[in-house]
C-alpha cells in the first residue's frame, strides 16, 4: 500500500496512514515526539486526543512511541496504536528492515555527488549535541550513511540521506563535519536561524511490510509549506 495523502490535517495533525494498529504523522518542526524536561504538549499527547475523538473511545488510549525525530526536523513518525504490534514495529527498527528516506537542504556543495559517510559519534548530555570523529574514540558509537545529491538551488543543495545506523543526532552531525550543515541548524554550524526554529531536514519517505498484515507499506511524506522546500520539489 503507498500512502501520500494527508488523511485528517487538523491544525496541530497530519495524518498520513492509519488502521488498528498503526497510525503515522507528519510532525511539525517544533513539535516534540514524547514529554521531555520542558513539559510542552508532546505530539504522542496529541494522537492520542485525535484517536480518543475520532473513535469516541472512552478511558485512556494507548499509544507506542517507536522513534523519535528532533525536535527541529519534520516528517514521518510512526506509532503503535496496540501493545501487541509495538514489540513487532521495535523489531523491525532493530533489524533494519525499515526503510527511511531523509530530505535535507545544505548550503555548501558536498565533496561529492553521492558518498557513504562513516564516522564515530560522542553523545555529549550537556549540551544535547553529537560529535563526530573519523575513527573510533572511547564511547563512541559506529555512525553510517548514505548520501546523494538530487536538486541544485539557487542558492542550497538538495540531499537525499539514507541511514545505516540510528544515532542521536546522526544526520546533523555528520553533514556538518563534511561542512555541509543543515539550513538553519545553528547548533551544527549553520550561519543562521530559520525564523520558525526549524531545521531543513525532513523525514520523507518509508518502506516496511507491515508487521500484522503482512503487505508492503509505503509512505511519503509531504514537505513544510515553506519557500525553500517548495523549490526542492521534483
């Protein structure tokens, strides 16, 4: 099944696919996937309102967080809506055998058009920020992935990112350390803010067989209403 429509777009909720068991969103940049420390409405609050309404259940709904995206970047998050289907939808993350595909705007032109980049990320708490190294330091973590170049703009490039490996802040961190930081991501070396506090980073696209029924589900997507993603279409 591809899903690209946007099946209820409230103001604060996108939803892209939804049955018994999975429901999957179009997060906003700025929304946060679960509670944190700054006590902000998180988006699994959210869903859980939108699924309580629109089914009129009564009590409280349960929900799954299964990953998590940045609280900058936008795009695809999927949840569980069953107990029983979460251990399956881990699995399937665990096992790489979920297909994600990353949109991000850079403003410098990377070495190359297409590369593999691995290096080996250093979690610092402090400051809730990844650094990279190209070889392999004391608790560091193997960072993987793969990148294309797909648009030129004017004045960014267009990545296509796909990953290897999940790690905190991978993405950002790693483009930056090839001088290639994020449009907007000033905690990565970006020049500038993006006045919404966002990142140009987008999860765009995703691939797994569903863990109950077992069919092939693919999903994009749709960009952030904004002047730069706009020109990034294809």
């Amino acid at each position: 099944m591809t899903a690209s429509k946007i099946l209820s777009n409230k103001s604060n909720l996108q939803v892209l696919y939804e049955d018994n068991h999975i429901i999957v969103v179009n997060k906003r940049a700025g929304d946060i996937v679960q509670g944190d420390k700054t006590g902000d409405k998180p988006l699994s609050d959210v869903v859980k309102e939108y699924i309580k309404d629109k089914y009129n259940k009564p009590g409280n709904v349960y929900l799954g967080t299964v990953h998590r995206l940045d609280r900058p970047t936008t795009g695809l998050v999927i949840f569980a809506k069953t107990s029983k289907v979460l251990p399956r939808l881990n699995k399937l993350f665990i096992s790489k055998d979920i297909q994600k595909t990353y949109w991000a705007v850079v403003k410098n032109q990377p070495p190359k058009t297409a590369e593999t980049l691995t290096h080996w990320l250093v979690k610092n708490p402090k400051n809730n920020k990844s650094k990279a190294h190209n070889k392999e330091v004391t608790g560091s973590k193997k960072a993987v992935l793969h990148y294309k170049v797909i648009k030129k703009l004017d004045h960014y490039f267009l990545l296509e990112i796909n990953l290897e490996t999940g790690r905190h802040h991978q993405i950002r961190s790693q483009l930056a350390t090839i001088g290639c930081a994020i449009k907007g991501d000033l905690k990565y070396g970006f020049d500038r803010s993006n006045k919404d506090a966002s990142i140009h980073l987008h999860a765009k696209h995703i691939e797994f067989i569903h863990p109950v029924k077992k069919e092939p589900i693919t999903i994009d997507a749709p960009l952030p209403e904004d002047v730069i993603w706009k020109a990034c279409a294809l």
